[in-house]
C-alpha cells in the first residue's frame, strides 16, 4: 500500500468569481487511485460563503482526478460541493446541472497577468513601462523579464503531468502578461482541466511571491489591453455537417441570446469589450471571418471551400469567466438552432 496525498480542490461561494480551494488528506491505495476509489469529504462551509442556515458542514465529491507533479505520490482531485446529505448539489455548484455533449470540443485560451507588488510584473514602480507593442510573443529580458517565462515552462510541466490538454503558451500584448490554452471534449471535461490548470498556476507561483491577476482590465481605461478567455467550440454536427444555412441559423441564434452569454461570460466584461483592443462592442453582436474585431470569428479553416465546418472562436468570454457555464451556456444556444435532415442527406 502506498500513502497518497489528495488535495480536493473545489470553487467556493463568492460571487460574481469563486475562488478556487484545496486541503490535503492523506489515504492508502494499492495503486493511484481511480474516481470511484475516492470518498466523499467534506468541509467547513462557513468559512467560504457556503454555509446554509445553521449547518455549516459542505460535502466534497470527487468528479475528477489528476496526477500531482509538485508532490510525491500526489493527487489532485476537482470536485463539486454537495449539501450534507452528499447528493444535492450546493447553491455555488454549477457544474452539476451544466449541458454536457461528448462531442463538443472546447480549447480555451487563458490570458492572465503576472502580479507582484500590486502592478504588473515588469511595470516600473511609478508610471508605466514601454507601450504594447514589442511584448506579444516576445523574447527577451527588456521584453519579458528573467522569472515569467520560467513560471510558465514550470506551469506546462505541471499540466503535461496531470494529463492536462494544455495546448500551447504565448506571452500576451501587454507587459506581465501571459497566456496558456486548455482543450478538452465535453463541458465538464474541459472546464474540470480548465480549473484545475488555473490551480496549478496560482500555487506554483506561491513561491515566486507573484500572484495572477485574472481580472478581466486590470489597467482600466487605458491603452493597456485586458484578458480574455477566447472559446474555441465545436460540435460533432459542425465539424462533419455544418454548411453555411446552418452556420447562419446558429450566428441568429446567438445574437438573440447575446445577453444570456454576456451574463456568465464573466464580470466586467463591458470594461473589456469596449470595441478597441481586438474587441467586440459587449452589447452588439458581430461575426465575420478572420475578424479578430468580432464577437465571433469565424477562422479560415472553417469557410474553406464553401463548407463552413468545423470550429468558432467565441472571443467574448473573459479571464475571470467561468468554464463550466460558458461551456454550457454556447451548447444551450446551438441546441436552439434545428438541424436541417437535407443538408445532412
Ligand atoms: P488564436 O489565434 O485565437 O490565438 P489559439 O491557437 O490560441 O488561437 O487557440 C485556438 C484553440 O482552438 C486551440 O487551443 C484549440 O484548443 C482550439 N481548437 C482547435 N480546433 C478545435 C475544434 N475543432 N474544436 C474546438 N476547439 C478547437
Ligand atoms: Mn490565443
Ligand atoms: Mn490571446
Ligand atoms: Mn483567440
């Protein structure tokens, strides 16, 4: 038997963003434990916006396990929190009663910034450092310091390791910041390594004395840009169908839902969407083909010989956004839009 160390990690009860939380207990399995192996655990509710009335006890259950890379014989386990009977789904628990589909595949892309000391990594102690321009996939100190990129390659290391679809990285526009981008099929699938690859970030930078700023603007009203959490999203009828009456119907479907996906695509996004910085006005919806100014856009590969298969790039959701409903919330509007039996024949 070997001991293993479990770090149940779970969102709490703030609003409008959860925090993610972990605590550790240590258990002994003949072999890495699998999900069902897990037991359910619980915590106190009380202390993260989650208790109910008098019974401050929450109840943890497992719904995802991955490797932990920085512990040995380590175990990160996502889970959802339940009430105390351990099988109604808290008030704060959204991924229980998310639309799920095997066969959309999500790729989030995760821009953050590096903080320390209250500022952006980087940015000189009083006023700002050179303007946007030279930092978006640079190289170099004057570019990106001698510790950012260090974190990430670390953070990569960490995700391969937990059997994390971590996709690529690339320093971002603005100094300080960064980005790392997520695949997964399904919603909870992709959120749950999402989450968790958020996690992964903020303790391993615990011991740069760094923190993560995943507020969407930052930097405010300025000629900084802000993060987002561009989601890539396909089904299997718009990969192997799709076709362009199709791809119109599903763009009418979300510019009347526009405001339900703004509602979980994160807060303060009307600081962020303001129609500069490679942005979208929030509260009018847009597509257009390679248009990094739309709310939708719509890549090459997609119109490509007139088939319109394939995926979208969703580039209102921001970086504070929360997967799981965002996931959820593009499967609602598509299921809204009917699926033509001839252009499948
Ligand atoms: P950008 O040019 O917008 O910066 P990125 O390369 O950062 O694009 O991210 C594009 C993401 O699209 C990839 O991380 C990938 O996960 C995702 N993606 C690619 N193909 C599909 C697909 N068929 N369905 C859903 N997501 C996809
Ligand atoms: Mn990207
Ligand atoms: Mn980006
Ligand atoms: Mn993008």
């Amino acid at each position: 038997m070997t001991k293993y160390k479990l770090e149940y990690i779970w969102l709490d009860g703030y609003t409008p963003v959860p925090n993610l939380r972990g605590k550790t207990q240590i258990k002994e399995f003949s072999s890495f434990p699998t999900l069902a192996e897990l037991p359910l655990w619980g915590f106190d509710g009380s202390s993260t916006m989650q208790a109910e009335g008098h019974s401050s006890d929450c109840v943890l259950k497992p719904v995802a396990v991955f490797p932990d890379g920085a512990r040995k014989n380590g175990v990160l386990v996502m889970c959802e929190v339940m009430m105390p009977d351990g099988v109604t789904p808290h008030v704060s628990n959204k991924r229980a009663t998310i639309l799920d589909d095997p066969g959309a595949w999500f790729g989030f892309e995760q821009e953050y910034f590096f903080y320390k000391d209250g500022r952006p990594l980087g940015f000189p102690e009083h006023g700002y450092p050179a303007p946007q321009g030279p930092y978006y996939t640079g190289v170099g100190y004057s570019n990106v310091g001698s510790v950012a990129r260090k974190i990430v390659e670390e953070h990569l290391e960490l995700c391969l390791e937990a059997g994390i679809n971590h996709e690529g990285i690339n320093a971002e526009v603005a100094k300080g910041q960064w980005e790392f981008q997520i695949f997964g099929k399904g919603s909870k699938t992709a959120a749950d390594q999402m989450w968790v690859a958020r996690y992964l970030m903020m303790r391993l930078c615990e011991s740069y004395g760094i923190d993560i700023e995943w507020h969407c603007k930052p930097l405010g009203d300025t000629d900084w840009n802000g993060s987002g959490m561009h989601a890539n999203f396909s089904t299997e009828y718009m990969r192997t169908v799709g076709g362009k009456a199709y791809f119109e119907a599903m763009m009418k479907a979300f510019e009347k839902n526009w405001k339900e996906h703004i509602d979980v695509y994160g807060p303060d996004n009307d600081k962020r969407l303001t129609g500069k910085h490679e942005t979208a006005p929030w509260n009018k919806f847009s597509y257009g083909v390679a248009d990094r100014g739309a709310s939708i856009r719509v890549p090459h590969s997609f119109v490509k010989g007139d088939l319109y298969r394939g995926y979208l790039e969703d580039r209102r959701p921001n970086s504070q956004g929360d997967p799981y409903q965002i996931a959820s919330q593009i499967l609602k509007t598509i299921s809204e839009v009917p699926v033509s039996k001839s252009a499948a024949a």
